[in-house]
C-alpha cells in the first residue's frame, strides 16, 4: 500500500476524536489528495492528440457470434477463433451457461451461440464442460426458447430451416415514409440491422457443417421440423397472431416475388452501402457490422474485394487480445469517453486554458457532424449539428452524446471560443428540433414510439423503437441551462412535464442507459437543480429521500442489472463506485445540507475516500451501463474515474478545498455552474 493512501486512511481515522470543524477540515484534506490523483491518473490516460477511449466491455455473445461469423466464413480455425473460445470458458458460469452480466443468470440465447461456438471450434460434446452447459441450456428450454437473433445464426449455420425463423422482407425498403410501418419508424440500431438481416432473409445463404459441429442435442423436438418463428398468442386476436400470419404470407409468396424481390434487395443493398461512408461500420455497433458481412457475402462479395476487407476490419478494430484470451467490444466509445472526461476535469477546475483540456476540446469539436443522417427522416427545416458516440458514425448522431460534449465544452470555458461557439449554437439548435411530442427526448430520432412495432416476430431483442426516456432528458435539460436555458423556456417546461409524469411513486427514475433507478434519478436531480427547479419542490424532495433510502450502511450505494427484470431489486446491489458517485451528485444537485458530520453525502464521500486505489482510479468489476435493458449490458472501464472524480470535485469545491491540495491540477477553480447570457444567442442567431 502506498504512503499517500496510508496517509488518506490515517486522516479519516483522526476524524473520529476531534470537534465537528477539526473532523471536517481532516476530511476536505483526504478529498483533496483523492481529487488530485484522480485528475493526475485520468490526465496521463489521455491519447496524444488529445481523447480518451476506455474499454467498453459486453457480455460474451460477442465473442460467440464472431466465432459462428468466422464459421460462416470457413474460417472457424483460426487461430483467434480459438483465443475468442478460450474466452469463452473463462466466462462459463457455475451452472454452466453465461449471463448477460457478471454474477447473473444463465441467459439461454447467449448460453446457446456459446456452447454452439465452442463446438464449431473444436470442443467436444463430451467434455465435461460442454455436458454441464448442455444440461443448463435443455433446462432453459433449448433452442425453441432462444430468441430470433440467435436462431438466424442457427440457420445460416445449417441448424434451423429459415422457415423456422421470423421473415425480414427487404420489400420493407419499398415502403413510402407516410406508411405506418416503415423502416424509418424502427429505431436507429434496429434499422441497421434488420437492413442487412433482410437482405441475408431474402438470398437465404448457408454453410452446413459436418455433424460433430452440429447441436442437435440442444434441440427438444425434431431439428428438421418447420415451426412457428414465435409462440402464437392464446387469444387469437392480438396484433402478434397478426404479424405471424403475415409473415406465413410472406413466406408462402416469396417464390413469386421475382422483380419487386430484385428490387427491394437493391434498395436494401444501396442504403446499407450508402451508410458505409464517414462510419466504423455499418451504424458502427457490433450487430449490423456482423450483418453487414453476412450480406455482403449473400450478395456475392468475394472475400478479397476492398469493400468485404473493409467490413471485416471494422470488427476486427473491436478486437482486444490479453494473455492468450481474445475478445471483442460492442463498439467503441471515444466521444463519450471524451466528454465524460471533459466534465470531470471541467467540474474540478480545468478550463481551455490547459493544453490537456485544449487539445481535447479541439479533437471533439472536430467530430461534430456535419451532414444529414436518418434523424433527417422525421425532422424538418434543422441544419446538422452535434455528435456521435464513436470515431466515425456520421449518419447517427444521438442526443445524449450531443448534449454531454455541450456540458463538457461550457465546463471547460470552451463554448467561447469562435469554433466551439458556432458548434454549440448548431448543437442546441438541433437538439430542440429533436424534442419528442411527449416532452421528453429519445437517443437516435424523434417519436419513434409505434408500439404496434415491439409485435412483430423479429422484435424480440426489445428495442424496436426509441422512446423519451427520463435520463436523456434530464441530460439535455442540464445541457441547455449551461446556456442560459431557464425553466421558463417551452421546452423546458415540456421536459420538465415529461418527467413529472415518469416519476415513480417511490421517488426514483428509470434509466435507460445507465443501471438503473439510481442511474436515472441521479440525472433527473441534476437536469432540475441546472434548469432552475428548486431544492423544495416535492419532485426533488421525493427523489432525494429515495436516494437517502437506498445508501448502505457504510455510505455505498449499488444496484444490480437484475433490476430490469426485478422490481424489488431496483437500487439495490453490491457497492459501485460509478453508482456511489451517481447518489452523491444527485443528493448534491438536491442541495441536501447537512447538519451532521455523518450526512448521507459526507458518508458516500468517505467511502469514495476510503476505497480509493493507489493509482486514483476505484475497482469496479461491476456492468454499470445498459445498452438494452433486459437483453444487453454493458462495462464503460472509466466510468470508476470521471464519475467518482465529478462528486468529489464538487465536494471539494463546496466545502472550500484548499487549492494547493491539489498540486497537479494546472487550471483554476471555476464557479461550479456556468450560465452563459442571454439564451437567444445560443438559439437564434446564426452561427
């Protein structure tokens, strides 16, 4: 252990003897010396031209569906197929599938592409590791329980007949905008995929694999048999029963299709090739990158064409390679790392006046977009503005990110600067456009909220469309008051309805993108503290005294991603120090004073203080992010930084932390809230 955190321990343990002002002073000493090795660490993390990237870790369907892509491709052999493997057995729960995230329940659709790619590789049916996760998949139910995504690598593969599985017509690229059902009423992620996914329903491509690769074994009825792509509802009226027979239709008439079939595999082709360009692949996620690939391939593409090379390599960047075991991320995540970074130096002092924080300003604010995405399909008469989460990804900005880099270029003072003020002026400007009809914003697009869609056959992976959510708008909420934005402005008091609805009566808010009430309530106290709502307004009092309900005896809080699934779990799991922060801010933005040296926020401090490592940073083996709730979670590795760093900068700046116990920091320490003027200058005038 190193003398600075003896040292950081010893003067929480002086607190104990002392008068309430001796404890105090002794704790705003350890949250300073805690605030500069943050900074310190975080700030020797930067990239040479001036970003942040940190590992964005998934589950292991990643790896198990590169392997079944790499199968597909003949090359099931390869040497990182077997490293991706390897990965694979490390992941292997007790029972003997693999969850969704660290420490849940075997998940039968992952458990499934799991024992199926390590079959593909080489692992016999006899081992007996295969045997138990063979077992635990028949307990879960088999393939017939697995969802859709998982049974079309099943049929590419040779295991399921594609009548088995749900239809994605290509002819859904020849229908007008004004259709109710269109694919620009699907959200952003999902249109990426089923673009591609319906080129590969249409040419129906297979490999069949010799039999000891096979699972039969996993099946709980005939493998050969043809059955429905899901479970008819038992009363027969329900737009579910409608979509099945639509889609028996359409596989019935496929055969007869001839040109409108030519044609819409055209339409298909050319938008996903079209969104090729100024991207990390297609929609830059994994998913669509895998599609994008199996199309390609569908369509003719040899192996060697600059344009297959190209696609492969987009995975292939996802690559991560660590003592033999390789593995894959979901995507990456610099702009966001960027930001989230930018915000915590900013909210601990550092301004453009750093050459740190200049270089980092100028790299984001080349990522600003520039040109017209699919958002363009449902919002009239805005010119381009804001950003995305990867390294390219032109055609999908998204409003979370947008609004965290204009919180992150205000902190930093560099909002006044000609570029990062003609950017921010675009940026606001194209996020009220964004605004939906209910108040609130979405992620990728406006009133994507058809949820007639959530019953077609292929919706199961639970995220077909893209509603508000309380998170995002809070966020923006915060974003805006950074530029003089006030409670009083129409959008405002629209969000602020919307989220005056999606309250929860115990006093929290879900999150969508973060886990998960603690997550939510965290941003909503803070975009009300920023616009304007005051400390006693019963909407922050109950979110308050929500937060104070769920902090641990030792000052922690923590919540499992199980949460999703099961409400008497919601703010409840083991201690984070992403989500401790999170409770902190939030109880922070409530301006809860505290009359005692043991106060909620003074104990979450402590904590931080106390489990501090030697490096600045804080474990968390934890997934704290969420990428779709109930299917999808994720790990961000530096959300144990900015985020831990955020609460304790503001702690320090409150309680009035003597600058020089923090010698690393180079900048100065800034009033914690910026309001820029007058509002119509970020809003009206032309850049």
């Amino acid at each position: 252990m190193s003398a600075n955190r003896l040292e950081d321990l010893a003067l929480l343990e002086e607190m104990l003897p002392r008068t309430l002002s001796g404890k105090q002073d002794l704790r705003v000493k350890a949250v300073g010396r805690c605030v500069a090795k943050t900074e310190s660490f975080l700030i020797s993390l930067q990239k040479p031209d001036g970003h942040w990237v940190a590992e964005l870790e998934g589950d292991c369907i990643l790896e198990s569906e590169y392997i079944l892509l790499m199968a597909f491709m003949g090359r099931e052999k390869d040497p990182k197929c077997l490293a991706a493997a390897q990965y694979l057995l490390k992941h292997q729960n007790s029972e003997g599938g693999w969850a969704q995230f660290p420490g849940g329940p075997s998940e039968i659709s992952g458990s499934i592409k799991a024992y199926f790619a390590l079959k593909i590789t080489g692992i016999p049916a006899s081992d007996p590791r295969m045997v138990l996760a063979r077992n635990r998949c028949l307990t879960l139910g088999g393939v017939t329980s697995c969802n859709s995504f998982t049974k079309f690598y099943l049929a590419l593969l040779g295991q399921l007949n594609y009548q088995s599985i749900p239809t994605v017509p290509p002819e859904l690229m020849l229908l007008p905008q004004w259709f109710y059902i269109n694919p620009s009423a699907m959200s952003a992620w999902t249109r990426t995929i089923i673009v591609p996914l319906s080129i590969m329903s249409a040419l129906k491509p297979v490999r069949f694999l010799p039999p000891e690769m096979g699972i039969e074994e996993l099946f709980t009825g005939n493998p050969s048999e043809i059955t429905p792509p899901a479970a008819w509802d038992k009363k027969k009226f329900t737009w579910r029963n409608f979509f099945l027979v639509v889609d028996r239709c359409f596989k019935a008439i496929e055969p007869t299709l001839g040109g409108i079939r030519s044609t819409a595999i055209e339409h298909a082709a050319h938008w996903m090739r079209e969104r090729f360009a100024d991207s990390d692949g297609l929609g830059a996620i994994f998913p669509p990158m895998i599609y994008t690939v199996v199309a390609l391939k569908a369509l003719g593409v040899p192996d060697s064409d600059p344009e297959m090379i190209w696609a492969l390599k987009q995975i292939e960047d996802l690559q991560l390679v660590d003592n033999g075991y390789l593995r894959l991320q979901p995507c990456l995540s610099p702009v966001w790392d960027t930001a989230l970074a930018l915000n915590a130096l900013g909210t601990s002092g550092y301004t453009v006046a750093t050459p740190e924080i200049l270089r980092a300003t100028q790299w984001i604010l080349a990522k600003e977009v520039r040109r017209k995405g699919d958002w363009a399909d449902n919002v009239d008469g805005v010119e381009p503005g804001g950003w995305f989460f990867e390294y390219h990804n032109d055609f999908y900005p998204d409003t979370d990110d947008t609004a965290m880099v204009l919180i992150a270029l205000a902190r930093t003072k560099a909002h006044l600067q000609p570029q990062g003020k003609s950017a921010c002026k675009r940026a606001i400007r194209w996020l009220l456009a964004m605004q939906n009809s209910d108040g609130g914003w979405a992620a990728f697009d406006k009133d994507i909220n058809r949820e007639i869609l959530t019953k077609v056959p292929f919706a199961d992976h639970n995220a077909m469309l893209d509603p508000s959510c309380a998170d995002i708008t809070a966020r923006v909420l915060e974003a805006l008051a950074e530029f003089g934005f006030t409670k009083t402005h129409n959008a405002a008091s629209r969000a602020l309805e919307f989220l005056a609805k999606n309250q929860f009566p115990d006093g929290s808010w879900y999150g969508r993108w973060g886990v998960n009430h603690i997550y939510g309530t965290w941003q909503v106290l803070v975009g009300l503290e920023k616009i304007g709502i005051q400390a006693d307004d019963p909407m922050v009092l109950r979110g308050a005294h929500w937060l104070k309900r769920m902090q641990k005896a030792d000052g922690s809080w923590g919540e499992n991603c199980s949460s999703y699934d099961d409400p008497g779990s919601v703010g409840l799991g083991e201690s984070s120090p992403s989500q401790t922060a999170w409770a902190i801010l939030g109880l922070q933005a409530a301006q809860q004073k505290e009359s005692c040296f043991h106060g909620p926020i003074s104990c979450g401090i402590d904590w931080l203080v106390r489990h501090q490592d030697s490096q600045g940073g804080w474990p968390e083996p934890q997934f704290t992010g969420t990428g779709f709730p109930k299917v999808f979670y994720l790990k961000y590795h530096y959300y144990r930084l900015y985020f831990p760093l955020m609460a304790l900068a503001r702690y320090a700046k409150e309680t009035g932390c003597p600058r020089e116990t923090r010698p690393e920091c180079h900048g100065h320490l800034d009033p914690f809230l910026f309001r820029n003027g007058d509002v119509h200058e970020w809003e009206n005038d032309s850049p």
